[in-house]
C-alpha cells in the first residue's frame, strides 16, 4: 500500500497547505488529496446534481497528489471516496434556529 514518507508530506502540505492521505484497505491502495478549492467544490456539486459519484470523480481528479495510480480508474474508489467529501471538502456541523 501506497505510504507518503515524512519528506514527501512536508513538501505536498507546503505546495498543497492541507492534504488527507486516504486508504481503502480492501483494495489494499492508498492516495493523497489535496483540500479542493471553492471553484472544484462548486463544480463537484453542480455535477453531482446529475450523477452522484461525479462529485467524487472532480475531487479525485482536480485534488489528486499521489498516490497507487490504480485509484484514478477504480470505481470502488469513487463509492468509498463519495462516504469522504464532507471531511475533504471541509463541511462542517451546523444548526438552525428560528427566532
């Protein structure tokens, strides 16, 4: 399984700022993501309005920074990884009130 070392993460969180090492222990792979920008979340969602696993093929595809290169082409990679985008995209718990 695909493993970053300490030098190539140091390098990825200074190009990339935040990065999420995900790993799919039955495939025996694993990957880096970057945290995707405003305009790849908002293409995710726009095209996730007409096939839900296209969210996860734009973040996979535009946040992609190394990793088992058997990912970019495995679908079971894009179901586990749709279970991931609220972590990676950066959503967070919110509550609503009326006053």
């Amino acid at each position: 399984m695909y493993a970053p070392t300490k030098e190539q993460i140091a390098e990825f969180k200074k190009k990339h700022s935040r990065i999420f090492y995900i790993t799919f222990p039955e495939l025996d792979k694993a990957c880096v993501l970057s945290k995707p920008s405003r305009q790849v979340v908002s293409l995710a969602f726009s095209k996730a309005q007409t096939d839900p696993l296209a969210m996860a093929m734009v973040i996979r595809d535009n946040c992609w920074v190394d990793g088992d290169e058997e990912l970019k082409t495995n679908d079971d990679m894009l179901i586990s990884l749709n279970t991931k985008i609220d972590k990676i995209v950066g959503i967070t718990t919110t509550e609503l009130k009326e006053l």
